[in-house]
C-alpha cells in the first residue's frame, strides 16, 4: 500500500499560522493537485483539528478522522457509502485495515501530530509537498518532534505564482 503525506508549506517551513487556520490559504496548483492525488487515492486521513478548518467531509473520498470523540458517519447522497469515519488505529492497524477494504493508496493530509504519527510509524512512502510563496514567520510545523529520514526527490516544478510543487520518496 502506498501511504503519502500531502503538506503545504509557508516558505519558512508552517503548515498553518494556528490550530485555528483553515487549510485554504494555499496556491491554485496546491489545490488542483490536492484533489487530484486524493482523489486518486480514495482515502483521506487526518487529526480533528484539521478536520474542524473544513467546511464538511471532502466529496468523492472516505474522510477519516482520529478525534477521542466519535463523529456521526455521513453518507454519500449518490452512492450511499459512508465518506466519515472517526478513527483511533494506530498506523499500522488502519493501513491494514484500509488494505482489506480493497484501497491501494491513502493521503495522510494533517495536522502535524497525525503527520508525526504516521512518519514515526515507518509507513510513510512518498511526501507530496507544497512550498507557497509566503511568510508566516511563526505557526505549526510540518512534525512535532525530531525525525530522521532520508527522501530521494522524484519531481519539483514551479508554477507561474511561484509556487514549488515536490515531490519525494521516503527511504
């Protein structure tokens, strides 16, 4: 299975300004390829506090959550399939379990303490990072604690607002 982190990222290195700061502050191209690489995987993950900055569950892909409190699930309209779940697996579990369930990829999509759990864990494989051309000068960081891991970069293009879109492998 193929576990990614998608990140967007101020040119000083914050994901958001507070726990508080909605995940839409980002580039057009972040956007596009956001949606394209999630959709693409079927399966989101992330902490309740970055759940809590969306207005509702992303369309067109299962939302899941790791929050103490359990969420109601909601139900896609057309397909009847639950898009939110509430979740306190450690990595390994929910990865297997997504496995089973027939999924080939899932994004791992914030805030910095899921981004943290997922690379301590060993499971992350690639890193799909937005570096926008913006100063925070103080926020949250991509992960909350020390890491070392060794990333081959595989893509890197700059789009007409000076946005850099990476892409990299984990090691």
């Amino acid at each position: 299975m193929i576990c990614f982190i998608t990140a967007a990222l101020s040119a000083d290195g914050y994901i958001a300004r507070d726990s508080e700061h909605a995940a839409f502050w980002t580039s057009k191209d972040d956007k596009r390829r956001f949606v394209e690489i999630t959709k693409r995987a079927g399966v989101v993950v992330m902490g309740l506090n970055t759940y809590k900055t969306l207005d509702k569950p992303l369309k067109d892909r299962l939302n899941i959550v790791y929050s103490p409190e359990k969420l109601p699930e909601i139900k896609d309209a057309a397909t009847g399939k639950n898009i939110l779940e509430t979740t306190s697996k450690s990595p390994h579990e929910l990865l297997h379990e997504l496995n089973e369930r027939g999924f080939k990829e899932v994004a791992i999509c914030g805030g910095s303490q899921i981004y943290t759990m997922f690379m301590e864990s060993g499971v992350v494989n690639k890193l799909y990072i937005t570096i926008e051309p913006i100063l925070f000068g103080a926020g949250i960081k991509l992960f909350g604690r020390n890491l070392d891991h060794r990333l081959i970069l595989r893509n890197s293009t700059q789009t007409g607002d000076s946005t850099l879109l990476l892409e990299y492998d984990v090691i």
